[in-house]
C-alpha cells in the first residue's frame, strides 16, 4: 500500500515539474512585455496549424490582424517562442542591414538520414555563403537569356498539348496542367533532358513531383513534428525513415550520377545547372566545410527542381484563375501580347517579353495576393536588440515574417481582395516601402532563382493567352479557399478548374 502511495507521488511530482517547466517557458514573451496570443500546454499558439484546421498562411494573417498595432507579437510553436515581426523598418533590418545576424533560415541540418536537406535553401549562414557563391552564374541576367529558347520550346509544347485538352470540352485542371510545363522546363534548362511530363502521363519525375507535395497524413504529420519539436524528428530519422524522403532521396542520386556521368563519358557541355554542379564536384573537394559528396550535389539538383516547377507553376495557376475572373484583365493583357507578336513576329525574344509591362503588372500582383511562400523564416545567429527598442532575443530565435498577412493589408494595398495590377504602376510603388512587397524574399538570402521563375511564369503565360481564353467554370471553387493540408507552399483547398476555350486568330 505505501509502496504504491509513494509510486503514485512520485508520478504526480513529474507531472508537476513538466507542468512548471511548461509553463514558466510559456512567460518567456509576458516577461519580455511583448504581446501575443495566449498559449495552450504542448501546441503553444500552433493548434489549429497542427490539427491542419487552419493553413499557416491564414493563421499569421488572422495574428497580424488581430495585432494591428503591435510591431513584434510573441508566439509559441509547440514549447518554442517565435517572434513574428510587423514593423517594416524592422524587416529591413533583419532580411538586409542586420542579415549576418540573422542569416540562418530555421533549425540547422544535422547529418540524419534526410541527406537532401543539405542543400542551398537547408544550410546554416556560414555553410551557404560560398555555396550561394558558386551557384548564382547559373541564375544571371545572361544565363536566362541563353535559357529563353529551351523555355519556349517547352511553352509550344504547353500549347498543343492544350489544344488536346480543349477538344474533349472539358474543365481543365489548371494546376496539374502548369505543373507538367514547369516540370519540363526545369528538366530542359537544367538538367538538360526531355521530362516528357506533358506527353507522357507516366512521366517519372512529374510522379516524384507529386510525390514531394503530396499531403499524406504522414507527410504532415512528419513535417508538423520538424517545425514544432526539431529533436523528436530529429530521433525518429533514425528509428522510423521517411519512407517517401528515401524513394526521392534515391531518386535524385541517381539521376544526378547518371546524367553526370554520361556527360563526362560522351563530353557533352551544355553550360546549364548540371555542368556548374559537374565544375563543382570535379574541381572541389569541399564548400566551405562541406564535403562535396554524390549526395551533396543531389541535394542542389533536387531544389532547383523542388523549388523551381510547383512555385512557378502555383503562381501561373492562380493567374490564369484571377484572369478567368476579371476578363476586362484578361482583355487588355492579351492585347498587349498580340501587339508584341504584330510588332516582333512570331518568335518572341528575352527582351521582348521584358518590355511587356502590363504582364508584369498582372504577374506582381498574382504574387501580392497568392505570395508562393506565405512567410520568411530566419533564425538568429547571435543574441540581438532590435533597434529603437529594448527588446533582447536570444541566440537561436526563430522570426517569422508574415508576407501573406502584408499583402492583404488594406492599409498598405486598399481593397486587397480585388486583383488590381494598377497597384504595380510606376507611381504606385514609389509610394510604398521596399517591404511591402516580399514574394521572394529580400536580401543576400532571397530567392536565388527569381529571375528563372518569371521568365518561365511569363512565357507559359503568354502562349496560353494568346491562343486561348479562360473562363470559370462549375468546377472553379469560388472564393479561393487556402488548404490547410498544405505545408511550404499557398495552395488551393480543390485545385484551380477552369474552362479554356481556344481563339480564332
């Protein structure tokens, strides 16, 4: 009888200490006198988030607005305080005055099984600077340039394979659609090989596309413990393996060696992504301290693919939703291309499309109001005290950056459900501040591969325009409804379906 009396006290004194621990964490903000939503035992502010009743978009969006005058809000994921940042200035300090200070994405990679987290986006500041270094040639104005025919070459596949789709008179999925383009694209520009994810409906790397993003439970459930309890997913790498990591781990090494591989055996340059990966490997032994592995350079290969088809794709998606909706838009951006066709001929040119500025209009506005990534995360790499104010942080502080929530701010874009791409006139730019506008970031760390991304967006764009017109259809789901399965990226709750009916030129 003691022995279990004494056996049940000691069970209540742990619950005790967990319960005192836990909640003496969760005073961290109140002590600091920085305001936030109240936190809940274990799910911290991140409940909704983690029971995926709510997406992370919608969620920062609802605390930037119910925090409208608050410049830094304090929130916990899970037992960890966040800081989310409002005030602009302070953005500022953070993505580019401050940057070395807060160089690091989010928890640093450990050398676990997920061997293609060691890549340009995954890496701490120190390991990403000469890496950042030796990559970027492949992303320069004049890289692109050279990049322009293999891109509209993938975009007249794009049209004929529309052409198919519209004979059957049926709502096109649009999202799967501008998936297959930019899969191909990728595959074409950077890696040099025909993807076939438009011809072919077994295509193996749209199949590892889908794969990535597919919201199984397992797959959220997994990414859900990485952001919230780092070391829990750390622990269960080894003991329980990603199953779907591992086909695409697998999958990216060999294709990267195989191809490499054949280049060198046949001596075939083609100056693209693969071939600075190739200078890499045969000239260096390590990137900074990186030992330049087959896995390492799969790791690279695998985020310019991850990161450069669902973006892009996403994005020319919810353009041609937004065009299907306001067709006066739609009108006068498609004048716009039939005038550069009048005035150049049928073969566009790199500068062509740059000088069409009502596309670009239409293109930063689909951004502004669908930014592809909702919010920006950095991670201090030193204690810091924010300028003009007194607040300290801590080493190793994860700071979010609600894009999506300054995008939809009526006090910075008026009416920011109304898709107006006059926001993006000369005028009206001048009259906002740099970060009121963040689709890929800013700073030494902001999306290496920008410029790649709006020119294959552009030039898909402006092959469909042309020949065809989009129209809501049954299907269309209307208002646009954020999945809350979706982890990275913003993405529709049912897919983008639209009719797509061709024009008589």
């Amino acid at each position: 009888m003691m022995g279990s009396l004494e056996m049940l006290c000691g069970i209540a004194v742990i619950f005790l200490a967990i319960y005192y621990y836990l909640t003496s964490i969760y005073d961290f903000w109140k002590s600091r006198d920085i305001r936030g939503p109240k936190p809940i035992l274990i799910f911290g502010n991140y409940k909704d988030v983690i029971l995926n009743k709510k997406c992370e978009a919608d969620y920062f969006k609802d605390i930037y607005d119910e925090y409208k005058d608050e410049s830094v809000i304090g929130i916990f994921t899970g037992v960890t305080p966040a800081l989310i940042v409002k005030d602009l200035d302070l953005i500022k300090d953070i993505l580019i005055k401050d940057f070395s200070k807060f160089g690091n994405k989010g928890p640093i990679v450990s050398n676990n099984t997920d061997l293609l987290s060691h890549n340009l986006a995954g890496l701490e500041h120190k390991r990403w600077r000469p890496l950042r270094i030796r990559l970027s040639p492949a992303f320069t104005s004049s890289k692109i340039k050279e990049m322009f025919p293999l891109i509209s070459e993938c975009a007249d596949y794009l049209e004929q394979y529309i052409e198919k789709l519209v004979s059957k008179n049926e709502p096109i999925d649009c999202r799967e659609l501008t998936a297959k383009y930019t899969t191909d694209v990728i595959g074409s520009c950077g890696f040099g090989i025909e993807m076939n994810a438009l011809l072919d409906q077994d295509s193996e790397f749209r199949k590892i596309g889908k794969m990535i993003f597919l919201p199984t439970w397992s797959n959220i459930l997994r990414y859900r413990i990485k952001q919230i309890f780092p070391w829990l997913d750390k622990m269960l790498s080894y003991i329980i393996p990603n199953i779907i990591q591992t086909e695409v781990n697998r999958f990216f090494v060999r294709f990267v060696t195989e191809i490499m591989n054949y280049r060198e055996t046949n001596n075939v340059i083609r100056h693209d992504f693969i071939d600075i990966l190739r200078e890499i490997k045969k000239n260096s032994d390590k990137v900074g301290d990186i030992k330049v592995s087959e896995n390492f350079i799969a790791a690279q290969a695998f985020i310019f693919f991850f990161a450069g088809f669902e973006t892009s794709s996403t994005t020319m998606s919810n353009t041609l939703y937004e065009l299907a909706l306001n067709q006066q838009i739609q009108d006068k951006l498609r004048e716009e291309i039939n005038q550069a066709y009048t005035k150049h001929g049928s073969n566009l040119s790199y500068e062509n499309v740059k000088e069409m500025n009502y596309l670009d209009k239409v293109f930063k506005e689909t951004l502004r109001k669908y930014p592809t990534v909702s919010y920006l995360i950095r991670q201090s790499t030193t204690s810091y005290t924010f300028g003009g104010s007194t607040l300290d942080i801590p080493k190793n502080l994860q700071v979010f950056i609600p894009v999506f929530g300054i995008h939809r701010d009526p006090d910075i874009y008026p009416k920011p459900d109304v898709f107006d791409p006059e926001r993006f006139s000369d005028e009206a730019i001048q009259t906002r501040h740099p970060m009121h506008y963040l689709p890929f970031g800013d700073g030494p760390r902001n999306c290496i591969g920008a410029r790649f991304a709006i020119h294959q967006t552009k030039i898909g764009l402006i092959k469909i325009l042309r020949n065809y017109k989009v129209e809501i259809c049954d299907k269309t789901e209307i208002p646009y409804i954020n999945d809350p399965k979706s982890f990275i990226l913003l993405t529709p709750k049912n897919g983008i379906h639209l009719r797509i009916i061709k024009i008589k030129l």
